[in-house]
C-alpha cells in the first residue's frame, strides 16, 4: 500500500485531508541555489512520459479536491507533459482544475498555452539583484525573474512575487521592497529554513540576526509572511509585542495574524506541512512532505520509517 492509500494517518488525527499536492515532476533545475532542500546532481529521467505513473496521484488529488502545485523544478518539457496532463484528468474525471505554479523565472512561459487554467503563479525573487544573483548562485537571475513578473502582469495575470530571505539576501532589502511596491506585484517571504545537515550562508545560525530578519519582515510594505519554524515565534512576539493574537487560519492549516500595517502573518509549523502537504516526485511517488533520497534535509527515525514504508509497499 502506498501513501494515498494511507493516508488514514491524517483520519486519525482528525486530518479530513492532505490539501496540498506539490509536484515535482522534473528531477533537475538550470540553478543550484544556496537555499535549495534539493540535492543538486543530475538526475536522468527514466522513461517518458510518466502520465501513467503520475496518473495515480492526480486522480487522489482531483477526486478529493486537493489543490495541485507544480513547483517545476523548471518548467521542461517534461513538467508542462505533467501540466497538461493533469488537465485532460481533470477534464475526464470532470473536476476542476485547482494548479498553481511556481518558477525561478527562466521557464514560466512554456506554460503559455495552459495559461488560463493556472490559478497562482508564483515567481521566486530572493531580494535586491545583487543579493538574490549571490543566493541562487546565477548572474542576472533577478532580472529575468523581474522580467517574467512584468511580462505576466502586461498579459493579464497577477502574479505572486515569492521569496526567502536569508542572511544574504537581507542585504538591500529596503531597496527590493522599493521595486515591489512600484512593480504592485504580491509579495509572500518566508525565512531560509534551518532544517538541513549541510552549513550554508543562506542559513540564519545567529538569533540576533534572525531577529532583525523578523523585524524587517514585520515592517515595510504589505506582505503575507510565512512562518514555518517553531523558533521563530518567540523572537516574532519580542518584535511585535504581547498584543498580537493569533487566529485559526480559513483555508489552510495554522494560525494567523493580521499588522495595521497590511502585513498578515502566517504560522505554519514544518511538523503540521508534513501531514498535510503531500509530495509526489518526478516518477509519481507521493511521500510524505519529504524524499531523503532527493533532499538535503534530515529526516529523523520515525520519518524515516514512515517514508520507507511508503516508498516500499506497506508493513
Ligand atoms: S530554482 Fe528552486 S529548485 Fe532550482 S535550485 Fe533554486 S531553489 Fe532549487
């Protein structure tokens, strides 16, 4: 049995549902940046297309209304096969369409002809150029992120401008903000997660600076701020003060808090992510939130065992 055949784990937390898919339905990426939770070797495709072993999680998904996020990693020939397929399932299965996307940037416009079906797309900019080119390790990266962000928008769209801000990208990040308030695109930050074995720049290993990240995220222009890390909340009230109150989120799980100043708050711990954000890899496997074969991040025992009878077939 796999894992959309267990999911019973979530019935009996009283989960009625995972409500995310995120898709990975190409293996390899043209950037290796700082803050990827992905190995960055090259993996060969087995064959192609896999419809028929993506078949079964777009069907899990569509039959239970999931909303699917095709998060590329590039949008390659093989992830708008993946696109399109789930909108013929979708058609078959007569359900609607529920796909967001989200894009370095570099490949969104492969997408074009699926357009219209896309309800979210979501463009990574870490922050101001010279910060962002450093954290995704590409020269000019930040342009033709900036560049795909306006081509969107003449076109119609409205966009989301997702990014991580890190101990590099802090730097000019006033000046990041300045551009996104004259571009009036979305913008949706969370912090670079400390969650992996390897060290890295785009780590906060400092309290201190994790704090002024908070600080500067809390501030400025309205924004949706995503928290993911448990850590991250005493140090968010030192900032905000002891008024703030929390209130269970509408849509998705975990709590919310709406700032005067138009930023709203969005908790969500990486232990709840992990029950009820379901990952399916580029050969259809649907595991739970991560893959230790794929990611750089660790997994403790019981996560392990868990993905392992999944990945296997069942106890
Ligand atoms: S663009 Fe995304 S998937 Fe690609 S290396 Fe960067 S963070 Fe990883």
């Amino acid at each position: 049995m796999n894992l959309i055949h267990q999911w019973s784990l979530g019935q009996l937390l009283n989960e009625p549902r995972p409500y995310r898919l995120i898709a990975t339905p190409e293996p390899n990426c043209n950037l290796a940046c700082e803050h990827c939770y992905f190995s960055h070797k090259h993996v060969s495709p087995t064959i192609q297309p896999l419809v028929f072993q993506w078949g079964e999680a777009l069907s899990f998904a569509l039959n239970n209304d999931i909303e699917v996020l095709c998060a590329g990693r590039v949008m390659s020939k093989r992830a708008v096969d993946f696109v399109w397929y789930y909108i013929a399932a979708a058609k078959v299965h007569q359900k609607e369409v529920r796909l967001s996307v989200v894009d370095n940037g570099y490949t969104v416009f492969n997408l074009e002809p699926h357009f219209d079906h896309i309800n979210t797309f979501n463009i990574s900019i870490d922050g101001a150029d010279k910060a962002h080119d450093k954290q995704r390790r590409m020269e000019g990266s930040a342009r033709v992120a900036w560049k795909a962000i306006r081509k969107l928008k003449r076109k119609g769209y409205d966009p989301l401008l997702s990014s991580c801000l890190s101990p590099i990208t802090m730097s000019g990040w006033n000046e990041f903000e300045k551009e996104v308030e004259q571009t009036d695109v979305r913008l949706s930050v969370s912090l670079t997660l400390d969650v992996g074995s390897t060290r890295s720049p785009s780590i906060f290993s400092k309290q201190d600076e994790r704090e002024r990240a908070l600080e500067l995220l809390v501030t400025g222009i309205p924004k949706l701020v995503q928290i993911y890390d448990t850590r991250d909340i005493e140090p968010l009230h030192k900032v905000l003060g002891d008024s703030v109150i929390w209130e269970k989120s509408e849509n998705l799980p975990g709590m919310t808090t709406a700032l005067d100043n138009g930023v709203v708050i969005v908790y969500r711990p990486l232990s709840v992510l992990r029950l009820v954000e379901f990952l399916m890899d580029h050969e259809g496997t649907v595991f739970c939130h991560l893959n230790p074969e794929t990611s750089t991040l660790e997994l403790n025992k019981k996560e392990l065992l868990a993905w392992s009878i999944w990945k296997h077939g069942g106890i």
